[in-house]
C-alpha cells in the first residue's frame, strides 16, 4: 500500500533518506521519480549518508552512473541519474544494472519508466512539490517489497 510523507525542508529530505537506508542491503532497487527540482538527488544524498557511503552524491552532468564504494557498513551504492538518458533506456544496459544489483544498493533517478527494465522488485518513491514549496513524498512498495519494512 502506498503511503504518503510529508517533507517541509530539504534537510527533511535528506534525514528521510537516511531513514530508508537502514532497511537497505545490496541487491535493493530504489527509484525516485519526480519532476525537475522535486528532491530526488537530495533523498539520494540522504541515502548515502546513511548507509555511509564514500564520494559526493551530486547530479552527473557528464556521466549517468556513479559508483559509490561501501563504507563501514560494508554497502556499496550506485547512483544512476537516468533522466539524461531521455526516452533511449537502451543506454542502461549498457550500464550493466544487473551485477550492480547483485553487489549494490541502486539508487535511479527519474524511476517510473526504468522500473520495468530493472526489476520487478524495487520500492518506487514518487516525490512532488507542494505550492508552499515543501516536498510530498509517496512510497510505492513493489514486488517483494510488499512484504518488507521501509521506515
Ligand atoms: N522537502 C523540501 N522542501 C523544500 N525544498 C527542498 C526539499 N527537498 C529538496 N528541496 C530542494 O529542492 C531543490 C532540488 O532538489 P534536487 O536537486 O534534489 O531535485 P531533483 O529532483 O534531483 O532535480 P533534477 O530533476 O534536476 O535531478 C534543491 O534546492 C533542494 O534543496
Ligand atoms: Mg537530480
């Protein structure tokens, strides 16, 4: 069932994130969907920090996947901004998702249309922007995560 999170800052934001990694382990999918600007690198910030991560979340102008080495936790995180893919999905098997998903945490930006392709199992956070400028976020669990804790 999806439920709904209201976020009023950005640091909101990111402390959501670190909430949701505590129930990461390699092999999770997380898709963030959203218009431009909706909080999606922010919540994958959040991500990274809590599972502690190395290197700085950030939104790749020139590369669509980053890898992230794992930290004292021991979980690794690939970020994958899929928006600069445009409507050519072709491009993320290129990216050999499938053995990131074996060993990482994958976080996709702009999640709707890739989650097909991916893996049936992911947990979908759709995040929308409310006239006040705070951040709406609706968790969608799919797959296995139907029977998963989140937060
Ligand atoms: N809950 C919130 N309330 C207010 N502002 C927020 C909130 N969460 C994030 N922001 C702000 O929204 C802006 C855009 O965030 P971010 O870059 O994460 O969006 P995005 O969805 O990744 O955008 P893009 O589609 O360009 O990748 C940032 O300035 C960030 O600080
Ligand atoms: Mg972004």
């Amino acid at each position: 069932m999806a439920e709904s999170v209201e976020l009023l800052t950005a640091d909101d934001t990111l402390s959501f994130g670190r909430t949701l990694s505590v129930h990461l382990r390699p092999g999770d999918l997380v898709l963030l969907a959203g218009p431009l600007g909706a909080g999606k690198t922010v919540l994958a910030k959040g991500i990274a920090e809590g599972l502690g991560v190395r290197g700085r979340v950030s939104s790749p102008t020139f590369i669509i996947a980053r890898q992230h080495r794992p930290g004292p936790r021991g979980v690794p995180m690939l970020h994958v901004d899929a928006y600069r893919l445009g409507g050519n999905l072709d491009e993320l098997d290129d990216l050999d998702l499938d053995s990131a998903l074996v060993e990482s945490v994958v976080v996709v930006e702009w999640g709707e249309e890739t989650a097909a392709r991916l893996s049936a199992d992911h947990l979908l956070i759709r995040l929308t922007r409310n006239p006040d400028d705070s951040r709406q976020a609706v968790v969608e669990p799919h797959g296995a995560w139907a029977t998963r804790a989140w937060a």
